[in-house]
C-alpha cells in the first residue's frame, strides 16, 4: 500500500486552521479534503485512509460509515475523527470533547451545579452538552432558531450562568454581529465561543467589557487536534504540546498593532517592523486615500473631519478583521470607539510615545495651526484605554521596533 491519506474533510474549508496545528504536532501530509455529500461515500471507502479529522457538515453523516463507534462518539452522535485501523475497519471518534474540557478548564470556567445555555443545534452543540453534562452542569438548554427554546424567548432563560457559542455569528468575514446580548444575562460569569477567527468576537469582547472570563475556540481546535493524532498514530503526545502549539499559533496570527500622535513614529517604525518580521505592513490612511481617490488632506477639505472619520471606521473595521499584518493607524484612530473593538479583535496594541516637541507637523491636516498640548490633553486618556503596551520612541526606529516585537513575542501567545 502507498502513502496513507491524512486530513480534514469537509465542504468548503477555507479558513481552517487544521494543516499548520496537524504539521506542528508531527502529521506533514496533513490536508484538505473538500467534499460533496454525493462524494462522501466513496471516498470513506478507501482503504488508504490514515487518519482524517471531520468538520461542517460532516459530523453526523460519517457515522453511518463507521465499523466501530467510540462510546463517547455514540453517546454525543456526532463524530471528528476517523482511522482506518491495521483490521481494515473505520473507527469514529470524537475528540472534539477532550478539545471543549480543555478550553473551559484553562479559561477557568466550571460546570458543576451552572445553569448552561449552549447556542446553536448543530454537531459541535451536541458535543458542548454532554461536555457541560459530564462536568455536572445543573441544566443545559440548548438555543436553536426554531425550536422550543429559541431567540424569541431567551427571556426564560435569564438566569443562566454559563454561556456556550457553537454556533457561525460573529465569524470571519462575517466579524461583529453576537447570537446574544450579554446583559440579558446579570448571572453569567463564564462565556465560551468555539469561534476562532476572530480571536474576539463581539460576543467576547463584550465578555471583556463586563468582566466575564471567557474563551475563543483555538484551545478546544489545538487540543481535539492533538487527541485526534494520537488516535491516527495510536501514540501519546505531551500535554505541554498544546500549549506551545496555541502560543505559535497565536504568535503568527495576531495582529500588531501601531497607535500614537500624529508624527510619533508610526510609519518608520513599521517600515522596521516589517522588515524585522517579515510581516505585510498596512497603512490604514493609505488604504482611505486609496479608495476615496484623493489625499487626506484633500477629504479634510471636502468633507471635514467627519467625512474622514467615517471613512477610517470603515479602513480600520476591514483591516482590523485580517489576521497576522502589522496595522499603522492614524493618530486619530482613538477618537472613534468602536475603532477599539476592530483593532483589539485580532491585535496586540502598541503605542508610541515621543516628545511633543518631537513631533513633525508638515502634511499633518490636524497637527497644522494647532496646540500639540491641548491635542495631547485630550487623547492620552483615549490612547491609553486602546493600548496593550506603551513604547518609548525616542531612540532609533530600530531599537524601538525590536522592543516592540520581544514584548510581541512574549505576551502575544497567552
């Protein structure tokens, strides 16, 4: 027999993850294998299938091509890992179960004796029920679009304390829109979404806002990888490997993220930065510029700040949405509030700092004709609540862009 087949199998697989986390834990010839269903049972059929993991909308309709069911696969009846054994037979597991214990256990977030309410109906919330029973859940209500517990009456369930997204609301591309409102729920202290990309979605960084400990997906993704190999390889791996995986993982998809005063630094840092990194640097003025068709300068004159301001919202939602850039921002980027949520969704953020008297005015619509100070006075405060980290700039670009990615490198990956 030839090489052995190793992937994920799904319908459309775009932005998955699965290849880089299988290649870190070992598997090389790991891939993606689209699907259609009429093309499912052949291809199950194939007896030089090594390991193949199952996503969206496969779940279910694998089981019934399975010789042999793992109990906890047929307890949940879903299943996202298949192996064609040394006896010829397909083997169902689900691993997705030991990937959710593991997101809710690092995140802090129990179960036992918590009213849960898990969103959505599909494979991935029968799994996050029998998890959130098995950890001794009180009561799990399951939310569909149409069922008895819906979207219409959410009300009936106020009380509840934890809250589990498996649900697509908020996904790339789709980034933003959240299944629920958290404040309809003041006895929630612990919110989990099997979301990935973004980081954050609207549901998490309302989560942050009120204090709620919470988790993105990419715990449970790393970890049910992780079982799912050593089920392909009938092999154990270190527990410890999860967490170097997530780290990398983490690393190379955030976004760095530049803020500070007009003349601060920002584009020559991030010229440095880009070349140190290797990272594709994006300018959100030049990208607003771009498509407006004309200067900044000249949209200020047009339309005043506010026509600029709207356009920014919209470069900065977009770029913000992108995974593993570096983003120069304007130094106005801070006085829209909602520019924090598309920036902090996906990013690490960093301010420069410069002495005023430092900072270049020439080509600066908003610096010309104006008080520096007064400008300071009134956007340290804003500049301050973005950041994740303040870094000096007055020293050589290279010296502060080298700062900028070892605090990158050691904080990016938590």
């Amino acid at each position: 027999m030839g090489e052995k087949v190793y992937g994920l199998l799904g319908r459309k697989l775009g932005h998955s993850w699965s290849a880089p986390i299988h290649a870190a834990l070992g598997c090389a010839d790991y891939r993606l294998i689209e699907l259609e269903p009429e093309e499912l049972g052949a291809f199950l059929a194939r007896e030089d299938i090594g390991g193949l993991n199952v996503t969206i909308p496969y779940k279910r309709d694998v089981m019934a091509y399975c010789d042999v069911l793992d109990p906890m696969a047929e307890a949940i009846g879903s299943v996202n890992t298949l192996v064609r054994r040394a006896d010829g037979k397909l083997y169902g597991y689900n691993t997705d179960a030991a990937g959710f214990c593991f997101m809710a256990q690092r995140a802090g977030i129990g179960f036992a004796g918590r009213k849960t309410l898990v969103l959505g109906s599909g494979g991935a919330s029968r799994t996050a029920a029998a998890c959130a029973k098995k950890l001794g859940a009180r009561e799990v209500v399951v939310i569909s679009r149409s069922g008895e517990n819906n979207y219409t009456n959410l009300g009936r369930h106020a009380d509840a304390e934890r809250i589990v997204n498996t649900t697509p609301v908020g996904m790339y591309p789709n980034n933003g829109a959240a299944a629920v409102d958290l404040t309809a729920f003041p006895a929630c202290a612990g919110v989990l979404d099997l979301i990935y990309n973004p980081r954050r979605t609207a549901l998490l960084l309302q989560a942050e806002t009120l204090g709620i400990p919470c988790s993105d997906g990419l715990p449970m993704l790393v970890a049910q990888a992780k079982a799912a190999e050593e089920h392909f390889f009938d092999r154990l791996i270190a527990d410890s490997e999860n967490e170097r995986i997530l780290a990398q993982l983490r690393r190379e998809m955030t976004n760095l993220v530049l803020i500070g005063m007009p003349g601060s630094g920002k584009s020559a840092v991030g010229a440095a930065l880009a070349a140190l990194t290797g990272r594709e640097a994006i300018d959100i003025d030049a990208r607003i510029a771009e498509k407006a068709g004309c200067s900044i300068p000249e949209i200020f004159a047009k339309g005043g700040e506010a026509a600029f301001r709207a356009l920014e919202r919209e470069a900065t939602a977009a770029c913000g949405a992108l995974s593993g850039k570096l983003l120069l921002t304007g130094g106005g980027v801070v006085k829209t509030p909602e520019n924090y949520a598309a920036l902090h969704q996906n990013g690490r953020i960093y301010q420069l700092l410069r002495p005023l008297e430092l900072l270049p005015i020439d080509g600066r619509p908003l610096s010309q004709g104006v008080d520096l100070a007064a400008m300071w006075a009134e956007r340290a405060p804003l500049y301050e609540r973005f950041r994740d980290a303040a870094i000096d700039n007055s020293g050589t670009v290279e010296q502060t862009a080298q700062a900028i990615w070892r605090d990158f490198c050691e904080n990016s990956g938590h």
